[in-house]
C-alpha cells in the first residue's frame, strides 16, 4: 500500500474536509504530498501508510481529527491544490507546444521528402480508408461476402489522416460533452 491508495480512500469514503487530505496525497507535487502525510499522520499517530489505513477505516475518531485538521489547514491544502492544478496545465501547456514545434520543423524542413511526408501518409490513408469501405461494402452488395466494412477497421485506416487533419484526440469533446459535476 502506498500514500495514494491512501488518498484515493479518503477522497471516496471520507468527510469533505478529510477528502481534501485525499486530494493532497494523490497529487504528483511532492510538497502537497508531504503536507497531506503530515496531516494523516498527525491524526493518525502513524507514519506507515498501512497503519494509517488500517487505522483510518477502524476507528472513526481519527477521520474526525483528520477532519478538524483539514478545517484548521484549508487555506494551505487549497492552496496545494492550487498549484497541483496550474503544474498540470502547464504541462499539457509544454506537451502541446513541442507537438506544434515538431509538426512545424517538419512541415519548414529544407529537405522536400521530410516536408512531403505528413501529407502523403495523410493521403495514402485517406486512399486505403476509401478503397476498403467502397470494397468491402461493394463486396457486401453484391453478396460475395456477408459482412461489409468493420468501423474499427476504418477507423484505424483512417486515423493518420484525421491526426493530419487535427482531430488528435477525442479528450476536447469529452470534457466539453460532461456535466459540470462529472468534470470534477
């Protein structure tokens, strides 16, 4: 057991306050992560994560000081939070930015095959996607086979074109398609 299976069974099974302390140990910032020990320990009495869970699901007493400990540190695990958050963002922030860097190093490069070669994978799977559905559902019509193109199937086909076209993940959509509560 380590310090986040920790949080994450405070985060589903305790008190608001004491779900805070969760959010701290399953952080990747290692001083909230520390901060959050502190407080499971103080609480607890123990420095073990292992004792700590064992005690923390026996004896309620110690979610309850864990409780008021978090109610007394709020300002600090909001702010932990904070900027468990913003690090997060800026590192999509970096990942997005070296993605863009490379795609316009290709797309600039002197060397005509290096420049050429994005848009001819795009095109050479566009092509393949278009001859297997025609195929295939050609196939199905005309009743040589049962089964005509397999959406999987065309979609793997055509997934180096649509990268190309931008539609480089489908995380956007998600997020913007939750309920406010679901993207918490």
């Amino acid at each position: 057991m380590n310090w986040s299976d920790v949080g994450e069974w405070l985060k589903e099974n305790a008190a608001p306050g004491a779900a805070l302390v969760g959010s701290l140990l399953t952080g990747n910032v290692p001083g909230a992560v520390a901060a959050g020990v502190a407080m499971v320990s103080s609480a607890t009495g123990a420095g073990d994560p292992d004792k700590v869970f064992a005690q923390l699901q026996t004896n309620p007493e110690t979610l309850l000081r864990l409780k008021e400990l978090a109610y007394q540190n709020e300002a600090s695990i909001r702010n932990h939070i904070q900027s468990m958050a913003e690090l997060e963002l800026k590192d999509k922030q970096v990942e997005h930015h070296e993605t863009q860097e490379t795609i316009r190093s290709g797309d600039n490069a002197e060397d005509e095959y290096v420049r050429h070669t994005r848009p001819m994978i795009a095109r050479q799977s566009w092509y393949a996607t278009a001859i297997y559905v025609i195929g295939f559902e050609g196939l199905k019509a005309t009743g040589l086979f049962s089964v005509g193109a397999v959406a999987e199937l065309s979609a793997f086909l055509l997934a180096p074109a649509a990268a190309y076209l931008g539609f480089r993940s489908l995380d956007k959509w998600r997020l913007n398609s939750k309920s406010p509560k679901q993207q918490t």
